[in-house]
C-alpha cells in the first residue's frame, strides 16, 4: 500500500488513462447550457403576459378560500363555483367604471346643452382670490373675464385645451389597457380555480426542491401574505367605497359613483380617502342646511379613519412578520412598482425578513455551540 499521498494528488503523467476526463464536465457544462437557452426563450414567451399572469395568480391565491366556501355552498361543483366567482368580480370591476362613465356623460351633456343655449353663467370671483400668493391675480382676472364673457375665455385658452386634452386622452387610454389587462387577468384566475390543488402541489414541489422545508415555509408565508393584504387593503377599500357611495346617495350628491371609484383607488394606493371627502365636506356646509351637513359630516368621518384602524390588524393577522414590516412593504410596493407592488412589497419583504431571522438563529446557535464545547476553537499559535 502506497503511503505517499503525492501520488494520490498527482496523476501519472505518462499514463493517458490515469488523466482527469473534461468529457464530464463538458457534458455537465452543455446541460446547464440547454437549460439555460429553454429557459431565456420560455421567459421571452411569456414575457408580454407576464403582468396578467401575475395578477391572475394572485388573485387565484387571494380569492381560493372564498372558492371553496362556494363550492361547498353549491354542492362541489367547481365549475359552476369558478364562473360565478368570475362573475362577480368582474361585477366588482365593470360596475364602478359604468357608474364613472355615466355621471361623467350626463355631466358633459349638461355642461355642452348649456354652452349651446348660452346658458352657462359663472359668477364674479370673491376678492378673497387676490390674496393667493403667486397666483391670486391671475386667477381673479381669467375669472373676471370668464364671468363677464365666456366664449372670449374659451377662445383665448383653446390651445391649452387642446394640448390638455390629448394628454388626458393618453391618459385615458393606457388607464384603459390596464384596465383592460386586469379584466383578462380575472378571466384567468377563473380557469385556474378549478386545478387549484394540482397546482399547489406543483408550487410545492417546486419550492421544496429548492429549499427543502424552508422553501415550502417560505411559499405558505407568500399565500398567507396575498390573503392578508387582499383582506386588509382590497377589502377594507371595498368596504370604504361601498359606504361612501351609499352615503352620497342618501345625501343626493352629485355624481356619487365617481367619488366612490376615485375613494377606492386612493385607499388601494395607499393615499387615503381624504383627498376626496374633505372637498365634499366643504361643499356639503357650503350646500346643505346646518343640520343635514353636520349628518353629512358624522357619517363620513368613519370612512376617514376605519382603514387606519382595520388594515394593520387584518393585514397582520396569523402572521409571524411584524405588522410594520408588512405596511412598509405595501407603501413602499406601490410606490416603486404600482399597484402590483401592493403584493409584490410585502411578500418580498415578508421572506427576506424570515431569511434574515434564519440566518441570525443560525449563526446564533453555531456561536453558542462553539463556546459551550471549547475544544472545536482554533488554537491561536
């Protein structure tokens, strides 16, 4: 037996056979390669659809225990289940907009029928308006001008008209393609409902190959966190905006359905109702009798405060993360990456926020580990 393990080391180098093969590793290296090309064309492929297939799964995650409450409701028939939890959002979604179109059209065919027949008055501004810093005087002066001629008015700015409105036309039409992305992305989730545990079994696999039991941990905190956010965001801005359009109803304010749907897009982006109710407000006093404003007003307070009462504890609930950790996920997803990243921020931050406590319980315990048996510390000489 040969004790020399130089020549364990070394290779003959005379002996061709006893030469390390490169024919493995370029096998291995020409694997990873095909992989890697199959890979690029598939993302390639998908890539125009990648927004939709992203909002499809997770609505498929946030909306699956409703489907399966429904399901039982309707006798397990999934089928049946998958169309009417469509249906219904797609209800969620076409309603707001008709309302918004509506009001928008009877307002407009008001305002024309009334610059037609001349009709249209605006009374002299208060001189209250010079007082505005930089632009008091200019505003009190078109304002003048508009309330003793308004045609001249629309004359002189009919440029600027012009130029605002292709921009709000561009506006309209890419809000108009998200829109309709998002309506394409509901019709998808409604397919994936009924392979819903195949799938997940799938997304199992996939993570458990990955990181082993951590991998599926880390896929359940994900789920658990598209549910959390749908409830404590989407929901609780639903809620808002349902109660802001029964209210204006009652009250008979003008166009009540386009309030609600700009309520509902400025809770879900995080800014908060108040940019539309407090104008509201002001109207009401300035509109109603003493007593129907301060209804008008008490009523609506709720909806001021209700989301910073009822979103943290619906977003963290049956979470281990932090509950600030999830709401700077959601303000910082929507900010960097819109109204996708509402998702996207959290779950993000959720996992790195457990990988990190991983790591440092890991580290944690090699360190103790190490003091408690002295004998494994490298010797300093």
């Amino acid at each position: 037996m040969d004790d020399n393990p130089s020549s364990q080391r070394n290779p003959d180098p005379v002996n061709p056979a006893a030469r390390p093969s490169i024919e493995p590793r370029i096998t291995e290296i020409a694997r990873i390669g095909l992989v890697g090309l199959f890979a690029y064309w598939s993302l390639t492929l998908i890539a125009p659809f990648a927004i939709i297939l992203i909002w499809a799964a997770i609505l498929a995650v946030a909306l699956y225990p409703a489907y399966t409450a429904l399901s039982a409701v309707l006798g397990h028939r999934p089928r049946v289940t998958a169309l009417v939890i469509t249906m219904l959002g797609l209800l969620v979604i076409v309603a707001p907009l008709a309302a918004i179109a509506i009001s928008f059209a009877e307002g407009l065919q008001v305002v024309l029928a009334r610059l037609n027949d001349r009709s249209l008055l605006i009374s002299a501004p208060p001189d209250s308006i010079r007082s505005f810093p930089l632009i008091g005087e200019r505003i009190y002066s078109v304002w003048s001008m508009a309330s003793d001629n308004l045609e001249a008015v629309l004359q002189q700015i009919k440029p600027s008209l012009l130029q605002a409105g292709s921009k709000a036309l561009s506006t309209i039409a890419s809000i108009g393609a998200d829109l309709l992305s998002f309506v394409v992305s509901v019709l998808v989730a409604g397919f994936l409902f009924g392979s819903g545990a195949r799938l997940a079994n799938s997304a199992r696999g996939f993570a458990s190959r990955i990181g082993g039991e951590r991998g599926v941990g880390f896929l359940q905190l994900a789920a658990a966190t598209i549910r959390n956010v749908a409830r404590g965001v989407i929901g609780v801005a639903l809620l808002q905006a349902f109660l802001c359009v029964l209210i204006l109803s009652l009250f008979k304010v003008p166009a009540p359905g386009a309030i609600a749907f700009v309520v509902l897009i400025l809770c879900i982006i995080q800014i908060g109702p108040a940019l539309v109710l407090l104008p509201v407000i002001v109207w009401a006093w300035t509109s109603m009798e003493f007593g129907m404003a301060a209804l008008f007003t008490i009523l609506l307070i709720p909806l001021l405060i209700i989301d910073n009462v009822m979103k943290p504890i619906l977003v963290a609930r049956g979470l281990s993360t932090p509950t600030l950790v999830i709401l700077l996920g959601v303000l910082g997803g929507t900010l960097s990456y819109g109204l996708i990243g509402l998702f996207l921020g959290p779950i993000v931050l959720s996992v790195f926020h457990d990988l990190l406590l991983i790591w440092m319980s890991t580290d944690t315990v090699g360190a103790e580990r190490l003091r408690l048996e002295p004998s494994k510390l490298p010797n300093p000489t």
